[in-house]
C-alpha cells in the first residue's frame, strides 16, 4: 500500500490545483490529470469542486496506489526490501512520467550502475530486474537514477521546447531524492 509519506511528498510537488498551458496533461487536481486519466480526474474532481478537499485527497490517494504505486512493482520492491528511497523515487517517477518509462529509467540505471550486467530496458518489472535491484540496492545506485532522472527530462525539453517551463521543477524533484555525500 501506498505510504502515507510518499503520498504527503507527491502532493507538495504535484500542488493542489494547475492547468498550465504547456501541460500536455492539462486541467489537474492534486496531479490526477484530466488529458492522461479522466476517469481518474472525474473521480477526484467531484469530490474537490463539492470543496470536499479530504475526500479528494483520499481519492487521489487510492489512484495513486493502484494505477502507480502497485503497477511500478513498488510493493514487490518493498516486499524484497529495496531501500525505501529508491522505491519512493521509482513511484514518483511513475507518476510525473509515467509507469513504463520510470521502469525504463530504473533498468538503465541499474545497467550504468553495474555494467557487467544487461538488464532488458523494457519498461517491464520482472525477476531479472528485481533481481539485479537486490544486488545493487544502495545509495549510489538512487543516485544514478535521479542523475539518468534529469537527462530523461534533458531530453524531453529537447524535443518538445514548450516543456522548458518545467526544467527546474523537475530538476528540483529530482534532486530531492539525491543522496548528498
């Protein structure tokens, strides 16, 4: 289940309320985007436009739990005790990108981290990544995933300048989960 605090975190970074133009996902309500998930949205607005903001809240929680949290494999890497830091960035990734694109992220990493071995990058959570995660569960891997996090985003900018509004937002995510030494 989706930890409270994971959940607190995503909404200081997600906010309350946006629809900022160059949101591919548009009109969003505590980060449940209208343009990627209107069942979802419709869900959560409801309850927020009534100014039942607790209960949308809880709402947004349960989405996030099952459409992010437990499709990421969160609740398999916590079940294999994988450092809570590396399953809380792999949950928000989920969310701000995507589920098969943070696994994507979390693969690449794990190959850069340890580049004796070759982890299908295929956005696919399966036994060999967990397998590889155990081996290099630690903060040096975290630290590659939050580096490989900001290229990704790098990039995104690169082919879409629009998004160039977002850079140091998502910098600042990012970097939120780096382990400092």
């Amino acid at each position: 289940m989706l930890p409270t605090t994971f959940f607190k975190k995503l909404i200081e970074f997600e906010g309350e309320y946006s629809n900022h133009i160059n949101d591919p996902g548009g009109e969003t309500i505590y980060g449940i985007a209208k343009n990627r998930d209107v069942e979802a949205f419709i869900l959560v607005e409801k309850y927020y436009s009534s100014n039942m903001k607790t209960e949308a809240l809880m709402t947004a929680k349960d989405v996030y739990d099952i459409k992010y949290y437990q499709k990421a494999s969160c609740e398999v890497m916590e079940n294999s005790n994988i450092m809570n830091s590396i399953i809380h960035q792999v949950f928000d990734m989920a969310v701000n990108m995507g589920v098969k694109t943070s696994i994507k992220i979390l693969q690449k990493s794990i190959n850069k981290y340890n580049r004796n071995t070759k982890v299908i990058v295929d956005g696919s959570f399966g036994p060999s990544t967990l397998a590889e995660l155990i081996k290099c569960n630690n903060t040096t891997l975290n630290n590659v995933i939050v580096d490989e996090r900001i290229d990704y985003y790098k990039n995104l900018c690169i082919k879409n300048p629009k998004l160039n509004t977002f850079i140091n937002g998502w910098t600042n995510r990012a970097n939120y989960f780096k382990f400092k030494a």
